[in-house]
C-alpha cells in the first residue's frame, strides 16, 4: 500500500504540471474556438529558454519563469497576430474556424519543430536542479517535482482568482458564453482575443520551463504534450480552469499507475483509454458543470 501510495502521489504531482499545460490551450480553445495542435511547441520554446538561461547564464531555473512567461506571450500576440487574427474575423461557422486554425497550428507545429532542430540538433539536452529526494508525507520524490508541482498549482489559484474575482476575468468568461452578447456590451473582443491567446502562451511556457527541471528536451517534445493537454481538456471539460486542474491530477494519478502495473511503452496508449472511456461515458467531461446534454437544455 505505501509503495502505490508513492506511485499515486508521484503521478499527482506530475498530473499538475498537466493541468497547467491543458489551462493555457483551455483558454485559447474555449474562447476563440483555435484549436491550436502548436501549442506544445511554445512549452518546447519555453524549455529551450529556460535550458540556455541556466546552461550559458548560470541562472536558477525559477528565475527563468520570469523570462519565459513573457517571451511566450509577445511570441503568442505576434503568432495571433500574424496567422489568427483573420480567421477569426473571417469565420462563417465555429467548425470552419476550428477546421482552419486546425490546419495552419499544424503548419505551425512543424515550422517550430524545424526551428528548433535546426538550432539544438536532435540531441537531449538538461540540466540538473534539485534532483535530491525529498520525504513528503512518507513517501520520496524527488524535490524539483515538488517543487514543479507547486508552481503550477500557484499560477492555475491564480488564474482561477483572476477570472472569477475580476472584472477582466468576468468580461473574459462572458465572452466565452456568448461573443454576439460581448459585442453588443462594447467589450474590446479583438484584443481580448488576442492576449487570451497571448496568455495561454504563456502558460505553456511556464509549463515547459518546469518540465526541463524534470526531463531533457527534444525539439519533438510538444506533440505528446498536445495530446495530453487535449485530453485534460476532455477531461474537464471545455472553459472550465478548476475541470483542467481536476482532470490533469486525474489523468497524471492514471498514467502513473496505470505504467507501474504494465509498462512504460503502454503509456500513451493509457492516456487514450482514459479519453476513449469518458467521450463514451461523459462527453462534456468529468467535472464540466456547465455544460448540459442536448435534451436537458430542451427541458429547460
């Protein structure tokens, strides 16, 4: 019991981590309707900038948030600026702008892939910090996943602060609801659109600085992470910041146990599972207490 107590707790501490990825594609998602599959690529981009700050610099690792959150959201105003402005100006239907920002995040994705193996090669590249072990609650983790997990757990009580205790946090959900409606009260839907998108960049940045305390880099690394995110996203259904932090510790306390009782390949194909289980299951996620079936809204 106290061994998978340790693999329990050990997944839920990468499981937050998850979740913060999954928040920063939860907004640009659940606002604008981008399906944005690049979205791993700024958490690469966030990882090499933390990487080369602490490699070459000599910097902490922690201090290099405050160099990778920003760099990734003028990177994510410029990106939206550039290639997604339009289309969502330009929309007909939410499944044209879908199918759209679809297709451009995947020119995207690879451009940033080729980027990035063009700079730093296909080799790993890390650094250690805070590798030690360290005893929480009876159990050993090593202290940089600790501390990876606090990190994120303080920016996502954050952000949850900033959109439910806040007038711009409340102009943003509102707009998520109804963007005719947004309009129609003068709010600045443009802007807002762009530094949501801005801001979900940044979240993935933040993200992958913390990852490069715990894993090496690859310029591929963000295409598992997508997929992840994605599924954290189903998981919690779309929009809602507190169902991205459930379903991200859901998922990481899954994966970890799920790989200690078969095999460290089977990894994705538990995540999968996962997903396939709840779209047969709750299709508007586990913890998504908005959202209602088709007939129920009928009834009201």
């Amino acid at each position: 019991m106290s061994l998978l107590l340790e693999v329990a707790m050990s997944g839920l501490l990468l499981g937050g981590v998850y979740a913060l990825i999954a928040v920063g594609l939860n907004l640009q998602y659940g606002l604008m309707r981008i399906l944005n599959v690049a979205h791993g690529e700024f958490l690469m981009i966030g990882g090499y900038v933390t990487y080369l700050l602490v490699s070459l610099r000599g910097w902490n690792p922690l201090l290099t948030l405050l160099v990778s959150g920003p760099l990734l959201f003028a990177v994510g105003l410029a990106v939206h600026g550039l290639l997604f402005r339009h289309l969502v100006r330009l929309r007909r239907t939410r499944e044209e702008l879908e199918a759209n920002s679809l297709l451009i995040s995947f020119g995207l994705m690879f451009i940033l892939q080729n980027v990035a193996l063009i700079l730093w090669q296909a080799d790993m590249r890390g650094y250690r910090y805070l590798d030690q072990p360290l005893q929480v609650f009876g159990a050993v983790f090593p202290a940089n996943r600790v501390v990876a997990f606090a990190i994120a757990l303080g920016f996502t009580i954050l952000l949850f602060a900033f959109l439910h205790g806040t007038l711009a946090g409340t102009s943003l959900r509102g707009l998520m609801q109804d963007v005719v409606g947004a309009r129609l009260v003068g709010l600045p839907v443009r802007r807002m659109h762009a530094a949501c998108f801005g801001l979900g960049a940044a979240l993935a940045g933040v993200s992958g600085s913390l990852l490069s305390m715990l894993y090496p880099l690859t310029p591929d690394i963000g295409v598992s992470y997508t997929v992840t995110a994605l599924i954290v996203i189903i998981l919690g259904g779309l929009g809602s910041v507190a169902g991205s932090f459930a379903g991200g510790l859901l998922l990481g306390v899954v994966e970890a146990l799920g790989v200690h009782f078969t095999d460290p390949a089977f990894r994705m194909v538990l995540k999968y599972g996962v997903l396939a289980l709840v779209l047969v299951l709750r299709p508007y996620g586990l913890f998504n207490t908005v959202a209602r079936r088709p007939e129920q809204m009928q009834k009201a």
